[in-house]
C-alpha cells in the first residue's frame, strides 16, 4: 500500500473515493460541512434519513456526489467532537478499512484534518491508520500454488490535511510505513511452516535485513560456538534435532558506541513437538508459531533501522528446534547452564526457557541499559489473559511501567504480573538448582521466576506472548505481529 500526505480542495478533487468523518448527533465536520455546500445539501439530506447509524465507527457510502469529480463519499461516524479514545478510533479504522475494501477503487483518501483522539498526535493518529490497514489487508500468500487469492484492488491511501499538520502527517506516515514493514516481516517468519522456517532460515533472514545497511551487523554462534562457552541448556534443546540450533544476534548501531544498548531476546522455537514430553496432536500444527518472539525481534530491528533512529539495539534469536530423537533430552537429565547453575529437566516441552536462559547469560556481556525477552513461552499466560494482554514480568519497576506505558500508546496492551520471592520455591529441585517446570499453579508466573534467576545483573522485564502471538483459528488465522508495535514505541521512549 502507498500512503501520501495531500493539501487538497474538495472542490475540485477528483478522487474515486474520500472517507470522510461525522461527530455525534450528525454534527458534520468542517469537511463534511464542505462538501455539503458543494453538493447542494446531499450530506445533510443522507444524515437526516438516518442513513448512518449511531454506533461508532458506522459508515455510509454515497454515490455521484453533485457538483464535484468526487465519485464517492463514505461518511464514517467518528464519536465526539472533542476525539474518540484510542480503543474506538481502533474499530473506526477497522470498520473502515472494511468499508473501503467492499470498493472496486484503486485510491482513497481519508480527511485527518477533522479527526481527534484524546491526548494523542496527528502522528500518532497516522502511525496507527497505516499499522491497521496494512494489518486489515494482510495475506500470507507465500504458499499458494494453484488456488492463487485475488488480492484487493485498493493499493493507495492519500491522508488529507491543512497545512500545518503537513509535516505531523508525513513523519506518521514515515513512522507508521516502518511499523508495518516490521510487523509484515514477522507475520511471514511466523507463518511459514516448519520445514520451510528453521533455525537456518532465520539466521538466514536475519542476514538478508543486514546486507546493504551500514548501521545493522549480524554474528551468528553455532553450535561448536555454543558448547565452548558451556550453553548446556540451549544444547540440551536443539540436540534432538537434525536442524542445528543458532543464535543469532543483529547489532543495531543508530548512537555512538559508547552509549549502552537496549537487547531484545526472542524464542525462536522453530517447531516445537514437546520433544520427549510429546504434545498431543490437535496442539501441533499450532507450534510453528513457538517462534514468535523471534520473528517479533527481528521485525522491531527492521522497524528501527528503516528509521535510522538515534539508539543502539541489539537483537538476539534463540533459534532451535524441538525434536524427539534417540539423541534428544529425557525427562529427569540434569544439565548445566552458561550460567553454572544446573537444571533438572523434567519435562521437555518447558523448552522455551532453557534457550532464553543461556540467551539471557550470554547478552551480560554487552553491559545492556535494558533488556526484554519476549517468548510464547506458556500456555497458563493464555488461561489467566486471554488474546487481549501479553504478560508482563520485571525485577525493574520502573521498566516494567515503561514497558505498560508503550503498550498503552502502541494499542498492545500487557498487564503486570508477580515474579515474588515465594513463588521461586515451586522449581526447586532436589538433585539440581532448580527444575525447570513449578507445577500444576501459577504456570507462567513460575516460568518467569526460572528466566529471572539468569538477569539479574542488569534491568529485565519478560514478556510472555504465548496469547496474544498468533490466532489459531477462524478468518484472521495466523501470527498477529504482537508485540513489534509496543517493542517499538518502547524504543522510541527511550530517544
């Protein structure tokens, strides 16, 4: 989708087709009000019909608007005149994205010069219409042979706007392209299926955002690599499997070297069958999406370098595969960490932290100003939160309330949750320093208790994704780009 910033009269527009909005009690804004002048009272004729429901985020569409080139109108009702909250300027813009696709138009435009939403930017209003249409018109296509899908003929949105919000809109439009771009890349890693997306793979792509880009840098440690620095977690994952493990880790330079990096460590399970710990099959072809928190990672390294922004990143992606083989990990091994600390393992399929712990090891020694792991690391995340919240953990309150407040501004909302002390007691073990499952209660919060005993020499929040990563079923099947959005906003807080 291209996306312009225009200065344009509706008096002699020629578009195909201008959205444009309407306040509660069919107050018209200045637009609409515009054009129905022009049109000799055509709008205030369809508004008294009661032609544009009352609900938000409705919409009417208007053919041969009198006197103008204009062919068609959709009015869109856009709540209060003072601005609608960013929760129901999300169903306007979805609601319209709709309305605008049911159309055999090849270019819209959509006044933005009329629309608020309370305490937010023009260009914030831009990033999130550009984020939700290019979400609304996503299609993983990759893997069609003959049954080809015909894609919408709506391929370009112009946002109107006076003068003065020009350069508001343009860098919305800039930061909202960005984002998208981000999002799509890991929407396509986490859709394509295990044999096609392997650790290989990722490293592979992680390599291609590089090539060209003198501000990002990949190193990728291989296995040899990993056993000479003693990851016998990450190890005692990926064993099982043909497919060799990576971990691949992209540097982003945008400030000067001395400046602290923000890391961002992904779980990049590739497949995950539970390993010997075998997962019951309706859960398997679910499993290609285990590398979410990857795929998420990486987007957020595109969105950032396509920016050039001024901040250091590095990306790091734990990617293995999970495997049942004579050589894979049993229940009951005892295994050491990066770290020193042992591991009883005493179920397979708790795979996600063993990669991120010697993940979490390993990045101490870029002297991080933050770090944040994101992983569908458990399904208890998906009993206590559902698909509306990611989970949230930090041994930093100030993080974590930076990490809330990014969700809040970016519509990907997380919710805190407790890492205490007593909780740490459900994954002792009697043979090792810890187990690596706590039991039946509090699945993920014993989850992040495991993954907070390898980050405590600096600042660390876990996000755990495992509900709000990917839709399993239904017409929006597939990997919804959470969080790449609340990964970047949190990034641009820290400029």
């Amino acid at each position: 989708m291209k996306y312009a910033a225009r200065i344009e009269s509706l008096a002699t527009s020629k578009a195909e087709c201008i959205a444009l909005p309407i306040y509660d009690s069919l107050d018209m804004s200045a637009s609409a009000a515009n054009l129905n002048r022009i049109s000799d009272g055509q709008i205030s004729r369809i508004l008294k019909n009661g032609d544009l429901r009352k609900e938000v985020g409705s919409t009417v569409l208007i053919h041969d608007v009198a006197n103008c080139d204009i062919q068609r109108i959709i009015l869109f009702n856009a709540g209060p005149k003072a601005g609608v909250t960013s929760k129901k300027f999300i169903v306007i813009i979805k609601k319209l994205i709709i309305a605008l696709q049911s159309l055999s138009i090849k270019s819209a435009s959509v006044s933005i010069r009329d629309f608020k939403c309370e305490g937010r930017s023009s260009e914030w209003l831009i990033e999130r219409t550009i984020e939700y249409f290019e979400s609304g018109t996503y299609e993983y296509l990759e893997m069609k042979g003959i049954s080809k899908v015909e894609r919408t003929l709506l391929n370009k949105i112009n946002f109107l706007c006076s003068r003065e919000l020009l350069n508001a809109v343009r860098a919305g439009i800039k930061r909202g392209k960005a984002l998208a771009g981000g999002m799509q890349l890991a929407k396509n890693l986490a859709n394509a299926p295990g044999n096609i997306c392997t650790p290989s793979y990722l490293a592979k792509k992680a390599r291609q955002l590089c090539r060209g880009k003198t501000n990002l840098s990949l190193s990728v440690l291989e296995e040899r690599d990993m056993k000479k620095l003693g990851m016998g977690a990450f190890l005692a994952v990926s064993q099982g499997s043909d497919e060799p493990g990576k971990l691949v880790i992209i540097n982003y330079q945008g400030a000067r070297k001395t400046k602290q990096p923000h890391v961002l460590v992904g779980k990049g399970i590739t497949f995950d069958t539970g390993g010997i710990s075998l997962k019951p099959p309706p859960s398997m072809p679910e499993m290609i999406y285990d590398m979410s928190g990857a795929a998420s990672v990486l987007g957020t390294l595109s969105c950032i370098a396509e920016q050039e922004l001024p901040i250091n990143v590095i990306g790091v992606l734990a990617a293995a595969e999970n495997m049942p083989s004579g050589k894979a990990t049993r229940p009951g091994d005892i295994i050491k960490t990066m770290s020193g600390q042992t591991v009883e393992i005493l179920n397979t399929d708790a795979e996600g932290r063993l990669v991120l712990c010697d993940a979490l090891t390993y990045i101490d020694k870029y002297k991080p100003a933050s770090v944040i792991d994101v992983a569908t690391l458990t399904g208890a995340i998906i009993t206590s939160l559902g698909s509306v919240a990611s989970g949230l953990f930090s041994n930093d309150d100030q993080l974590a309330e930076q990490i809330i407040s990014a969700g809040e501004v970016a519509c990907d909302r997380v919710w805190r949750l407790p890492i205490w002390e007593e909780y740490q007691t459900q994954i002792a073990s009697a043979f090792a320093d810890m187990a690596n499952i706590g039991g039946k209660e509090a699945g993920s919060i014993t989850a992040a208790c495991y993954l907070a005993r390898f980050a405590k020499a600096y600042r660390w929040a876990h996000l755990d994704i495992a509900g709000t990563a990917f839709q399993g079923s239904g017409p929006s099947k597939g990997c919804t780009g959470r969080p790449v959005a609340l990964l970047c906003q949190y990034l641009y807080d820290q400029l």
